[in-house]
C-alpha cells in the first residue's frame, strides 16, 4: 500500500524521479506525474489503464505559469479566471512546442487547470514544470475523492498519496475550449449558468470521446462494477423484484424499498454536498452485497446538471 502523508518533501523527490504521487484537489484526486517527462506520462496511462488517445489536464500553480506551454492565453480566460481560478475550471487552450504531444494525444489544444487545494498548490509552486494528473481512479471507474479510494486501487502502484483529506468539490473540473467559441467539453465543478453569467451563452459539446476528433467524456465513464440503473426508482425497481437492490438517493429515502441498501446523497438539499459525496457513496453501494444499484436524478440545474451527467455516465440504461 502507498504511504498516506503530507511529506511534501517526498513528493517532490517522487516527481523528479519520474515517479507518480497521488495529489488533492478540490474536485478528486489527481494521480500526477512530472508533464515534461515522458517518462513519467506513459506511467500514468499504465497505472490508469488509460487508452493514450485520452489527452492529460496539466496543472499549474497559477495562470501566469501556463504562458509558457501556450500560444496566447485569451482575454476571455483572464475573464473567467478573475472569478473561478484557481477552482474547478479546465480551459482548452492553443499548446505551443513546449508541451509533449503524448500530453494531448497528438492534439494542438492543451487543457490548463489551477486546483484550489493549498497542498498541490504549493507542490506545483516548488516545482519548475506543470503536472499532467488525471483523476486517480483506474480508467473507466469512479473518481476517488479521498486518500483511501486511492489506496484502495492504486495502492500497490504508487508509493505516495498526499494526504489532503476529502474532496471539497466532489466532482471533476469543467472543461471549456477557448480556442474558437467557448464550448463547454465536460460539465463539472462550475456549472454552466456561473459561467453564462461571466461571458454569455456558452456551446455545449456532447460526449466528446465518442467522437475521435475530441477524446475524453466517453459515455460509459464512472461507472461501478455493479450494474447500475437510472430513471424512475419505483417503476425499474418492480422489473428487479426478486434482485438485492440498493439505490443512491438525493435527499431521502425511498419509502418502498427496504432501506438497508439506501444511501442518501444531500439530506439538507444542497446540490453541493449531493456532489460532494457522489463518488464516495457509488463506491460504499458498488461494496455492498447487491445485485442492482438504482441512481436517482437529482434536480436538472446548477450542479445539478454536472451530478445528473455521472450519474447517466454510471448507468448502463442511459
Ligand atoms: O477535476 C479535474 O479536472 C481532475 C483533477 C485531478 O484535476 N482531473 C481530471 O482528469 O478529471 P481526467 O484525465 O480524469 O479527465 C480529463 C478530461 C478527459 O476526458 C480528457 O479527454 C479531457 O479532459 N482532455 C484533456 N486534455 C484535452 C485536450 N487537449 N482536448 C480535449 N479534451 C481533453
Ligand atoms: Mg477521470
């Protein structure tokens, strides 16, 4: 298993080894390696699994630092920067030559993140290059949101997992293309009223990666090992009568299913603790001695919107 800590000094060693650290952020963790390596990037699709058509976020300390990787970075990025950075906010810029093509799959677009996580950032600030870090999580499942998700399935891969306690977010940056038109490539931790508010109306791409020209949001992503269903809790739940059911609810329990196998995502309402501990408990439900895992929608707005696209992304009916 990895050591869980805050040695800060350690991480630093690891990553100009060559080495992958596990890394906090606000929205998961990130398993990081040093972006200028090539090293250290084919190690993060192999621990991944990760197929290497699916392009890496780098990570700086702030957006000045990102100059150097990019052609420009545009007036509309400074514009949302002002409000969201550093936070869940992933812009898809121009990359110049100093950004290996391994990092965006052959791409000239670069995505650019800066985490608020005062952890990595400080990381990132003793470091002379940006991290590549995609989510810790083996490809295709869900996104841990605490040392201990990490440990549970790339403990035995990596040595070190800086210990920045639970996600505050929950859920993955958003991603958005500045290169042409704003479009919005992920839904994620901003939801796309904030950023309608700062720049007006934005396009929104459709999962990106079943379309080759733009790896990444594959459909089928997060998913749990059990199989999982979306929709109408009562009405799928008769179908499955005779199955063991668990259901992932938004604010209460389902009074027609026994409640044992229930979890509850947000009891006070917020859709922010309903992201906050999506991940967390699709993972507690996929350990639990059931057959069948029933996901409710939670409501369509805000980061409502960002919860209901996992939750469609975990379901095999969607
Ligand atoms: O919140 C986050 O963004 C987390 C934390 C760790 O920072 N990172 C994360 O990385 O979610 P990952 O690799 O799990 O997801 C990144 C997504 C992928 O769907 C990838 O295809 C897309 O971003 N992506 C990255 N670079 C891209 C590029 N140049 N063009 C299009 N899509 C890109
Ligand atoms: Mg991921």
């Amino acid at each position: 298993m990895a050591e869980i800590s805050q040695n800060i000094e350690k991480a630093i060693e690891l990553i100009n080894n060559n080495e992958l650290v596990a890394i906090p952020t606000e929205t998961v963790y990130g398993l990081a390696g040093k972006s200028i390596s090539e090293d250290a990037i084919l190690k993060i699709f192999t621990v991944k699994n990760r197929p290497k058509f699916n392009p890496l976020i780098l990570h700086f300390a702030n957006l000045e630092k990102a100059k150097e990787y990019v052609e420009f970075i545009p007036d509309l990025a400074y514009k949302l920067a002002e409000k969201f950075v550093p936070g869940p906010l992933t812009f898809l810029l121009k990359k110049n030559k100093n950004v290996p093509d391994l990092v965006t799959a052959g791409s000239d677009s670069v995505a650019i993140r800066i985490p608020n996580h005062k952890l990595t950032l400080y990381l990132l600030d003793s470091l002379d290059f940006p991290l590549c870090a995609p989510s810790a999580n083996p490809f295709g499942y869900v996104s841990p949101t605490n040392p201990n998700h990490v440990n549970n399935q790339l403990g035995d891969k990596i040595k070190l997992i800086l210990d920045g306690g639970e996600c505050n977010i929950g859920i993955e940056s958003t991603i958005i293309s500045l290169i042409n038109k704003p479009i919005i490539y992920r839904k994620g931790g901003i939801s796309v009223e904030q950023i309608e508010e700062i720049i007006g109306k934005v396009a929104i791409h459709k999962f990106i990666d079943e379309n080759p020209v733009s790896p990444g949001n594959l459909k089928s992503h997060y998913s749990p090992k059990i199989t999982s269903l979306i929709g109408n809790i009562d009405k799928i739940g008769l179908e499955f009568q005779n199955k063991s059911i668990g259901i992932l609810n938004f604010n209460k329990i389902n009074p027609n299913f026994d409640s044992k196998y229930q979890l509850v995502l947000a009891k006070d309402n917020s859709l922010n603790t309903a992201a906050k501990n999506l991940f967390n408990y699709l993972r507690q439900l996929d350990s639990m001695p059931i057959e069948i895992i029933l996901l409710e929608e939670v409501p369509n707005y805000g980061l409502g919107i960002s919860i209901n696209d996992r939750l469609k992304r975990a379901a095999k009916n969607n």
